[in-house]
C-alpha cells in the first residue's frame, strides 16, 4: 500500500514587519516577512482570551519580487506553502533551529 504524505499549510493573517529581501551567492532572489495569526477563545469562567502566534515566511524567485513589491507592514495576507526547518551555527558555535513557511 502507497502511503502520501502531505506538507501543506495554509495561514491567513498580518504582516508585522516590512518584507526583507536579499539574494543568494547564485543570484536566486528571496524575500522573508513575518506574519502573525490570532487564535482566540474563552475561558470555562467566559473570560476571552488570546494568543498570537508568529510565522516566518519565505518567498522565492517571482514569488520574492512580487512580495517585496505588493507587500508592506500591517498588510492582511493568505498564503500557502510548506513547512521547512533548518538547523545553523551561529559564529559562536551555538545551534538554531527555525521551522518556516515556503510560500507557494
């Protein structure tokens, strides 16, 4: 039996910072912004409560020029991709690990 996994995830939500863009060593253009969601609900006592989460989103090739040329600050943003993690050394030595959003 063939199993398929899926990788999918779809956000809407603001944009909390202007969109960065730089390039690669081979000249490949990528863009990067952050967008926060809201998920809200109440408490057993009715209180309302809310948390906003935070996604690093990550924009390639015609996607990244379109971005940095459309998308601003506070901007309301749908969006679908896939997740990726990558793991880095710091110049410290010190381990990261970041889980972001392939726009696509």
């Amino acid at each position: 039996m063939s199993r398929h996994y899926v990788n999918k995830v779809a956000l809407r939500g603001n944009l909390g910072c202007h969109p960065e863009t730089r390039f690669t060593p081979s000249g490949t253009r990528v863009t990067t912004a952050n967008l926060a969601t809201n998920d809200s609900w109440a408490t057993e006592n009715g209180e309302p409560q809310r948390r906003t989460e935070w996604h690093r989103l990550v924009f390639w090739r015609r996607l990244a020029e379109i971005a940095s040329q459309y998308l601003s600050k506070g901007n309301g943003l749908a969006v679908e991709g896939r997740l990726h993690s990558r793991t880095w050394k710091d110049a410290r030595g010190h381990s990261h690990r970041r889980t972001e959003i392939i726009v696509t």
